[in-house]
C-alpha cells in the first residue's frame, strides 16, 4: 500500500495543472488504497507547485478590468481559476500538514479537493475556450501565506481557512454571477453558480471540524473564531456578508450577528 501523506505531499508540490488534478481524482476516487502513516511529521511547503507560466506578484500590483469585454472577463475568470487551484492545494494541505485525526477528517479535506481541483477544469475550459490559459495573467499568493501562517494550529487552520478566506467567497460570488449575467456571460454564470453551491458544503465541512477540535480543547468556538481573527488578520475581516449563505455553512444566528456587528460595516 502507498503512503497517503506522500501522495497528498507529491500532488501539493506539482507544477502541471493537468497532473496535480488527476492525481488529486485518483486520490480521492482510490482512498482506501491508501494508508495513513501517522509516525511521520509533515514537511514544511514553503510554496505549492503552480505552472511555471505563472508569476506571483503583490496583491497591489494586480489590475481590475471592466468585465464588458471578454478580455476583461479572462481576466476575471482567470483570477477565479487561480483561487480554484490554491482551493486543491489548501484542501490537500488540511489533509496532509495535521496528523492523527479521524479518518473522516482526510476523507472529507480529499473530497474537498476533488470537487476544488473539477471547479478548476471548469474555468480552466472557459479560459481555453476564450483563447486563454490559467498562467497567462500574474496572481497573488495570499492564499497560501494564511496555509502557512496556521500550519502548527488546527483550530486556526479550520478558522481561517474554510471560514474566513472560503467563506468570503460566499459572500462576493452572487454579485459577480449578477455581474456576468448583466452581460450575457451564461457560461460563466453557469460555472459560478455549481461552484457557488459546492463551497457551501466546503465551508460547512470547515465550521464542523473547527468546532470539533475547539470541543476537543475546551474552546467557546465564538470567541475563538473572533480570536482567530484579530490573531492572523489584525481584525480585518471584510464584509458585507452573505448571512443567508453563512447560516447554511455552519455559523449560527448568534454568531453572525456578533461579526456583523463587528465587522459587517467594514
Ligand atoms: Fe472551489
């Protein structure tokens, strides 16, 4: 039997996007060939493969175009694609960098990575189709730098991860679907909307592990989110926020008014 964690770890660090895709399908359509080590500690990833085309560049550097043109629209989609492939390489990494947990824990972060690495072809295909390939425009690497700064602590990964950078894109997705519709985009808005839904459950899957582990330790989860927050992003959660959304990925009521009131104006 193969090592789980060394095949997660090799998928993380590929640089071909066709390869990092079907390795994470196999992974997951083939989990119970695997076995899960837990003797071993994780290595440290520094940076995931991405497609050598691709240049990282700051986040202020990056241009916004009106999406009235295709061109702009690329972009856009582009820009998609790239959290899309950082979603594989951030679910792969749940599963890999925290060890000795319930096998339902891997289960659920390969499922996630499977369903981040078909939204990724799906975009992939649009961009193709528009002349396009995901490593044509520069990206950002913010993504990977909240992996890294909640490496050695489960409940922050949980937090911020699923339920700060996911969850952000339940709040923005329905007004770029409207954005795309306005301009007759039906394919765009048609990829938007499966990936809309799917990061529902993705964000759900987050809250119920946060909460998990913050029983395990004795952690008020509320509190502790909030916590989280001001620890890694200095307080700056940015809404307006989907609540409707939120509600049905596992924040509660009370909880949702505490960080709209917080934060919700910002
Ligand atoms: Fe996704």
């Amino acid at each position: 039997m193969s090592c789980g964690f060394n095949a997660i770890e090799r998928i993380i660090l590929s640089h071909d996007a066709d390869e990092k895709c079907a390795a994470t399908h196999h992974l997951h359509s083939h989990f119970n060939d695997y076995e899960f080590n837990h003797d071993h500690h994780p290595n440290g990833i520094a940076t995931p493969g991405y497609p050598l085309a691709l240049e990282l560049v700051a986040p202020k550097s990056l241009k916004r175009r009106g999406i009235s043109s295709q061109v702009g629209r690329n972009v856009l989609l582009h820009a998609i694609a790239h959290i899309e492939f950082n979603a594989i390489n951030l679910a792969l990494d749940a599963a890999y960098r925290f060890r000795n947990q319930p096998e339902q824990f891997y289960r659920d972060w390969i499922q996630v990575a499977d369903d981040e690495a078909r939204h990724f072809a799906m975009i992939r295909q649009y961009l193709n189709q528009h002349d396009c390939e995901y490593g044509h425009y520069p990206a950002h690497n913010g993504l990977w730098e909240m992996a890294v700064s909640t490496q050695h602590d489960i409940v922050a990964r949980m937090a911020l991860v699923p339920r700060v950078l996911e969850a952000r894109g339940l709040d923005v997705t329905p007004g770029i679907i409207q954005r795309l519709d306005n301009v007759n985009d039906h394919k765009a808005v048609e990829i938007l909307k499966v990936i809309y839904q799917d990061e529902i459950g993705h964000v759900d899957i987050g809250s119920r592990w946060f909460f998990y582990h913050c029983q395990q330790r004795e952690l008020e989860p509320r509190s502790t989110f909030l916590k989280m927050v001001e620890t890694h992003l200095h307080g700056e959660l940015r809404g307006p926020f989907n609540i409707s959304a939120r509600l049905q990925a596992g924040f509660d009521q009370m909880e949702m008014r505490a960080i709209d009131a917080k934060y919700g104006a910002q």
